[in-house]
C-alpha cells in the first residue's frame, strides 16, 4: 500500500497540479474579465491557442524558450486590447450585453480558430521540451519540465492575486468593477482600466498555451478542449472569485487525476462535470461566489 502510495498516486498527483496550475492561469483570465466587463469570454480558449501557437512558432524560427516565456504574453497585450476597444466595448453596454457579448466572443472564437487553421493547418504540433529528463522529488520521479510548471505558475497566481487585492492598481481595477460611473468621477479612466483588464486576463491564457505548448500537442481546436475545464472552474469556484479559481482549479484536476487511477480515463471529464452539476444544485453562485454577482 505504501509503495503504490509512492510511485503511483503521488506522482499522479503532481502531474494533476501541473495541469491545475495551467487550468487556474485561464481561470483567471476569465474570472478577471467577468468579474470587471461582466463578459463571459467565449473566445478565451482560442487566446490561448494563440499563445502556444505563437510560442510554436518563434521556437521554429530559433528563438529560445525561455525569451518566449516573456514574450508572447507581451505580444499578448495589444492583442487583447484591440478586441476590447474595438469590439467588446461596441456590445456589453446594451440592455442584452449579455448574450450579445456571448454571442460577439463565441463568434470571435471560431474566426480566430478558422485561422489558426489556415496558418498551421489542422496537424497536431510538438514544441521541443526545453527541460527533458526527470527529477527526484523525495523519491518521487517526476518530469523535470512538469515541476518547473508548476513552481512558474504558483509564482504567477500569487503574484496576480497580490497584485489585484493588495495593491493601488488593483483597488482602482476593483472601484471601477464596483461602480464605473463613480470611479470615473474621481478621474479613473475607465476606459483604459477595462481595456487593461481584459488584455490582462487575455495574456494569463496565453502565458498558460506557452507554458503547456510542450507538454500538450498544439493544435487549432486545442482552446476549444481545454477551456471547457477551464469554465468548469470558474463555475464551481464562483463567478468573479479569484480565490475560488484557484481553490476550484486544484481540487478538480486532483479528482480528474485520481479519478483516472481508479476507473476508465474515459469517465474522469464526465465525473469533473458532475460535480459542476452538483455545486450548480446545491450552490448555484459557485462555492466562493456571492448571490446576484460574483
């Protein structure tokens, strides 16, 4: 029993962190912009697309990985603030902003899908793995690369939850989310604040598709996969909650991971969902949500 608790689940229970950490990076993207814009991003999943396809590329032309770490979300930025000034904000004022920005962003996914599709094709990708081999972890082995994701990622979710509750900045980008009307009385330029906030939330996805490009094959539909468990999070954790994503993002990969242990891989998404099913019946506004907003 002990050495199955070693060699099997610990490990598998890192290789769930690993992706958790991944899943809570596109979390927060869509939390933040949620929590701010009042905007279900449909299109977030095809933003992170974008960043391993993005890091896939630079990497063929010779770029190091390690520059791409911090270049792609950079590139990231303008990317998400166009969207924002220039098509999100022209919607989410409207008596249905709701489901029209649902409807605006989910077309927005499938253009930017239909071309990643024209500028790579439909094959599946692999970028080199800039960290090969495996680490000894108190006599777990674990991919080294796998570790370095995770301790990157932790550092990251810290340094956004600092950045968003501990902060000038992240009081500015809260007053504006409470009350624009008010906010911008006291000079804040809301305008720039929701631009900046949904170019944040973009660039987490993207950090995320660079960070997980080479553990995962990089295809078109990839962001239409992965974001999934990303809204599964989001959900459960509640709506707007940053400490719910991250909360929610670790507890279901754990159960996706261990469920896999123990039956049929095939069945681990399905009990991930169910779960969300449950929390929606018991607790609609996510276990870390308030009623009426998160």
């Amino acid at each position: 029993m002990e050495s199955y608790l070693h060699y099997v689940l610990a490990p598998q229970m890192l290789n769930g962190l690993a992706l958790g950490i991944s899943v809570i990076l596109v979390a927060l993207g869509l939390t933040i912009i949620f929590g701010l814009l009042d905007v279900i991003n449909m299109s977030h999943g095809e933003f992170y697309a974008i960043g391993a396809f993005g890091a896939l590329a630079l990497s063929l032309s010779g770029m190091n990985y390690w520059v791409l770490i911090a270049l792609v979300p950079l590139l990231m930025i303008p990317l998400g603030i166009i969207t924002e000034r220039y098509l999100i904000r022209r919607v989410y004022d409207g008596a249905d902003r709701h489901v029209t920005t649902l409807l605006v962003t989910f077309g927005l996914g499938l253009i930017l899908e239909d071309i990643l599709k024209i500028l790579f094709g439909p094959n599946t990708h692999r970028p080199a793995n800039p960290l090969p081999g495996a680490t000894d972890l108190f006599g777990i082995v674990i991919p080294t690369y796998r570790l370095f994701l995770i301790a990157i990622g932790a550092v990251v979710i810290l340094a956004v939850t600092f950045v968003v509750y501990r902060t000038r900045l992240g009081a500015i980008v809260r007053a504006a989310s409470f009350d624009r009307n008010m906010a911008a009385s006291l000079g804040v330029r809301v305008g720039w604040v929701y631009s900046g906030a949904f170019a944040f939330g973009v660039t987490l996805a993207g950090l995320a598709g660079v960070l997980l490009a080479p553990v995962y094959s990089v295809f078109p539909t990839m962001g239409r996969d992965f974001i999934l468990l990303a809204f599964t999070v989001v959900i459960v954790g509640g709506l707007g909650s940053i400490w719910g994503a991250v909360i929610a993002g670790i507890f279901l990969t754990q159960v996706q991971a261990i469920s896999s242990l123990v039956i049929s891989p095939v069945w681990a998404d399905p009990i991930v969902f169910g779960v969300m099913v449950l929390v929606l019946m018991f607790r609609p506004q996510g276990l870390f949500g308030r009623m009426g907003h998160a």
